[in-house]
C-alpha cells in the first residue's frame, strides 16, 4: 500500500491575502497534526505566464515566510520550492507524452486564463496540470488539498498516473511493483471540510483576488495594523442591521462576506457570529471585525516581516527542504525511467 503523503503548493504570484490564508495556508497548517506533509512553493506554474525576475524571487521567499509566519513546521515536515528539486520538470515530460491532446483541451482552467487569445498563450500554461501531476507523483503522494479550481487537474493527475500504471504494467512488475495496485497511487482530494470562499471588501459578489486593481478589495498579509483596521471601516456594507439567522443573509453579499470573515478568523460558524452580532449596527460589527482581524493576523505579519529580512534564513529553510524532497523524488525518478525504458 502507498505511504499517505500530501502535497500541497501555493503560487508565488502576488501578494498573499486573507483569502489565501483563511482557504489555504490556515488549512495546510491545521492538517500537519494528522498527515505527513510536502509543502512547495510552485515557481515552475508561476512562470507559465510571464513574471517580473526581481518579483517572483521576492515572492518565492514571501510565500515561504508566511508558510513557517502560519505556523507549518519545516523539520517536521518538507518546505521547498519547486525549481530546486529537478525531478518535477523531468517527470512532467514522462507525464507530457502520457497525457492526450484531447485530455488537456478539456480544461476549463486554461480556458478561462487564456482568454480569447489562445494562440499567444504559452505552451507551458496549457501543459501546467502535466506538470502540476509531476508535483504530487514525483513523491508517490496520496492526498492533495484542493479548491473547487483544481479539482479538474487533480482528476487529470490521476487518468494520467492510471494510464502511466497501464502502459506500463508489465515493466511495473519487472521492476519488482505490484502491477495491480501500480506504480504511482490514485492521488485523492484532502477533504477538511468546507473551506470558506473569501469576498472582494468592496464587492461581495466578487472572490477576494491578488489581481483585483483595489488595494481596498483585500486584506494583504503583509498590511500593518492599522491598515488592516482602515480596510474593515471602508469595507462596503448595505444600510441594514445584522440578521439573527444566516437566512437573513441572503441576497446581502457583503454582510455575508464580512460574517464569514468573523466566522472563519475565529474558527466558529456563521451560526454563532449571529447569535451573538445578530441586530447590530455595521458600526458596531466592524470595530469587532478589526481587533479580530489584527489580533489573528498581526503575529503572523510580525513574523513574517522578521523572516523577511532575513532573506538567507528563508534561503536555508529552502535549501534544507530541496534536498530533503530531492531524496524522495530521486529515488521514485529512477524507478520511472527504469519503467521506461531509459
Ligand atoms: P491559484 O491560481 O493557484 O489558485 P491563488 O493565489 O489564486 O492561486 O490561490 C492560492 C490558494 O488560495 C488556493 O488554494 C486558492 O483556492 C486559495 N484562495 C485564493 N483566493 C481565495 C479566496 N478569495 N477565498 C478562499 N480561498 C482562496
Ligand atoms: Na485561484
């Protein structure tokens, strides 16, 4: 049977925000208690549309700051970014010849970021999930925490380790593999329950997103205090009290927005924020909002802002990470090419 391994990546694409902590990086710190964990920084996908050099350096380190800032333990568990470890672009390519033309044009996600010019987009963002199968493969991984946008891509990584576990079957087993159960694992969605969907601050209809022009849309986890504070006051409400029942919250996206933050920053429901909140005032919500938000975030800005000036402590934690990962995917690269035929 496969070891149960996740493998989680984040993009260095931008700046991090609430969104991203509260739907993924406070997860993938919550689930290093239950799992064994491989946690990459996925510069390889960041470049599949082009990104500034001086950026995507700073982002990669940005990105590994707020990791061990939330709480992820590099000793216990593996922290890296992708570009380090040489196996994920070498077993994309096995990956690239397994994978059909038609498999790849199936997905939605390349649809929607190439746009209407698919001609100028690049063949490596057409080609990510190959890529993004390598990422959880190259360490036989099991579980992958996904959102509702990569769940197309993680049923690619497993048609493609299926089809890999077929081509190949007879070299499987000669290379001592049960060829029933086959050489790389059906990887799984990590399922932690719902993971809350954060709003625009200044649309509710609108996810909260590094690429929304509005710095006033989004909670960076890099703001300061007060900052954090003047996005809350300047969040876009309706005129309306708070409902007592989350039924009361329907058709009012930024109140519901704005409940779900609460709910999510203090790991309670949208139930309970009502219960308590339920006939207050906007201007008696958000002063509440705020301190929670700073209270959560604040240490966890500190310790990134600590981090980040010291560049060759994030660049150690890196390197300690690359070789640790580099070991599983070396060893799991020389069965591959074995099973190949290389
Ligand atoms: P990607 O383009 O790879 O999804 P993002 O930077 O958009 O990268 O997101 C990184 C992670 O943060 C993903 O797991 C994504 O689901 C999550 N995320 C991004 N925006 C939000 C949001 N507004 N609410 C909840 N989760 C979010
Ligand atoms: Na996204």
């Amino acid at each position: 049977a496969f070891k149960p391994l996740v493998f989680s990546g984040v993009q260095p694409t931008g700046n991090l925000h609430l969104g991203n902590y509260l739907g993924a990086i406070k997860r993938f710190v919550e689930m290093q208690a239950h799992h064994d964990c491989i946690y990459c920084v996925v510069d390889q996908h960041a470049i599949t549309v082009w990104q500034n050099p001086a950026d995507l350096k700073k982002q990669i380190r940005e990105v590994t700051a707020a990791f061990l800032a939330a709480g992820i333990d590099p000793k216990a568990h593996v922290v890296f970014n992708q570009s380090q470890v040489p196996e994920h672009a070498e077993l994309a390519w096995v990956f690239n010849c397994v994978a059909r033309m038609g498999w790849l044009n199936r997905m939605t996600q390349f649809k929607e970021k190439a746009g209407k010019d698919r001609e100028n987009a690049s063949v490596g963002l057409f080609a990510y999930p190959t890529l993004m199968a390598a990422d959880i493969l190259v360490y036989r991984a099991t579980m992958v925490p996904v959102g509702e946008d990569q769940k197309q891509h993680l049923e690619l990584a497993r048609d493609i380790a299926q089809k890999f576990n077929n081509d190949f079957r007879d070299s499987v087993a000669a290379a001592g593999f049960d060829p029933d159960e086959g050489f790389f694992p059906l990887p799984e969605p990590l399922t932690q329950g719902p993971a809350p969907r954060v709003m625009s601050l200044r649309d509710g209809t609108k996810k909260m997103s590094k690429s929304d022009p509005s710095d006033y849309s989004r909670i960076n986890l890099t703001d300061d205090q007060d900052t954090i504070a003047q996005k809350v006051r300047k969040a876009r409400t309706d005129s309306e009290p708070l409902p007592s029942e989350v039924a009361g919250l329907s058709g009012r996206a930024d109140a519901d927005n704005l409940v779900t933050i609460y709910a999510a920053l203090a790991g309670t429901t949208r139930e309970a924020v009502l219960a308590e909140f339920g006939g207050a005032q906007f201007s008696a919500f958000k002063p509440a909002l705020a301190d929670l938000a700073v209270a959560v975030l604040a240490p966890i800005n500190r310790h990134m802002r600590e981090l980040m000036d010291d560049p060759a402590h994030i660049d150690a934690v890196l390197a300690d990470g690359s070789e640790r990962a580099g070991a599983i995917a070396a060893k799991v690269m020389d069965d591959v090419k074995d099973i190949v035929g290389f």
